[in-house]
C-alpha cells in the first residue's frame, strides 16, 4: 500500500488527536464557530445515528439531516424490508470476504460485528424495543460515530478509498461531534443545561422529540442523563485507551526503524 500520509509518523500519531480535540473544545468556547461546527458535524452525526438503527434493523430510512443540517430529520419507513436485508447483508459478506483477503482486520472485525447486529436487530428484537433504540440512536450517534470516526484515524482501510488522507477530516468530524456531546451531556447532569426536549423544528413543545419519545418507553429523566453520560465517559476511555496504545506501539517501530537505519558499533570501527 502507499502511504503519501504515513500511518507510522510518530510525530502525526503524537499530535494529531490533542490537536484535533483542542480544536474541538476551543471552538465550543466561541459562539460562532460552536454553532456552525453544530450544524455541519453533529447534527448530521446525530441523524446518522437513527438511520445506523433503521438500517440495522433491515428499515429504509433516509438521513435528510446528514445531507442538509438545518432539516435535522430521518425520513423512516415502519416495517422489515427482506431486500434492505438481503442488500445489507451482501454487502457486509462482501466486506467481510475484502477485508479478510486484504489482511486488514479491523474492517474485517468491524463488519463482522455489524452482519451480527443486522441479524439480530432484524430478526430477533421486538417493534417496541427498535423503536426505542431509534429514539436512543440520535444522541448515541453523536458519541458512538464520533468515536468510531476517531479510532478508525488509526487503522488501515482498502487502499481505493485514500483512508490514508481521509481520516484526517473525519477526525476533526468525529472529535467535535463526541466533544459537543460530552460537553452538553455532562452539563445536563450538573444541572446547568437542560434536557434538550422537543424536536430542532418545532421547538420543546413537541412531543415528538427523542427524548419526549424515550420517557414514553419509561425511561425517566435521571436514567436518560446517566445513561448518555456514561456512554460518553466509555467513548471518551475508549479514545484514550486507542490513543496510549497506537502511540506506544508507533514509538517501539520508530525507534525500531532508527536502529535498523543506524550505523552498527563495528562498522564504525572500520571506517
């Protein structure tokens, strides 16, 4: 594989994820930049987080708030599709079959773990409860694809899709949206935020809002802010358990590769 951005620079592996997390939370001290960061990265992160849960449940779902932020709504349709299933499943047997013949595992762990999701989620988990995880999925968007866009900065995809310079962007993409959704979250259970309510277009007064939704699936309020702030807590400890690991790893092969590049004691003798 090539490499025009080197997976192994220790220096990009040392730097790259402070960087792109202080640039996250700085911008969240800035009104301006906070709000249009809001807009271009979390709402689209969040609709791909309820679309993620239709998918994996074999729905057709459309994520207009991914493509256009200010709708900041996923189009679902009710009812299990066989081909969405069939489709879905191809493609991941499919990636499964790419990954395994590249020699790349994290896809290849990635994909096998979503084909058993589509299953189980599909053909196994009651309407009521995939309705309440669509509720869940838009909030746990933000955390759970933020971080995935922030650990998959480490490892190797197929060479056609120029992983290799798109994680860079995306890194910023999922830093902020996991960042914006700590923040807010972990001021919510201090009590100096409130529950955002209602829905973006409509305001607190509809019902239809995801979390007015999830209360009517019994959760109540404390659980909902303990349930998500705990969620950030395990993404932001998954991030950092990546970040220590990489960069340890990185170190060992950069000083590995010094040595290797190195004179030996005997050839300097005989010179």
């Amino acid at each position: 594989m090539s490499d025009r951005f080197d997976y192994n620079d220790f220096k990009t592996n040392l730097l790259a994820l402070p960087a792109a997390f202080g640039f996250a939370f700085l911008c969240k001290l800035l009104k301006f930049p906070d709000l249009i960061l809001w807009y271009f990265f979390s709402i689209p992160t969040h609709e791909m987080g309820h679309s993620v849960v239709a998918w994996l449940g074999s729905r057709f779902a459309i994520p207009v708030g991914a493509f256009i932020p200010m709708a900041a709504v996923t189009i679902t349709f009710p009812g299990r599709s066989i081909f969405l299933f069939c489709l879905f499943s191809g493609l991941l047997l499919w990636w499964i079959w790419v990954s395994f013949r590249d020699g790349l595992s994290y896809p290849l762990v990635l994909s096998s773990f979503l084909l058993f999701l589509l299953v189980r989620t599909t053909w196994w988990m009651p309407d009521k409860t995939w309705q309440m995880w669509m509720g869940y999925g838009g909030v746990g968007g933000e955390f759970v694809l933020g971080t995935f866009l922030v650990i998959s900065f480490y490892y190797r995809l197929p060479e056609w899709m120029r992983w290799d310079f798109f994680r860079f962007p995306f890194l910023i993409v999922g830093s902020y949206s996991l960042t914006s959704a700590f923040y807010l979250w972990s001021q919510i259970r201090q009590g100096t935020q409130q529950m955002p309510l209602g829905t973006f277009l409509d305001g607190r007064g509809d019902a239809g809002g995801d979390m007015d939704r999830l209360q009517q699936h019994g959760w109540k309020v404390a659980e909902l802010v303990d349930s998500y702030y705990r969620l950030g807590v395990i993404c932001v400890g998954v991030v950092l358990l990546h970040y220590a690991y990489f960069l340890t790893k990185k170190k060992r092969r950069s000083l590995l590769a010094e040595t290797r590049r190195s004179p030996t004691p005997m050839a300097d003798s005989m010179e």
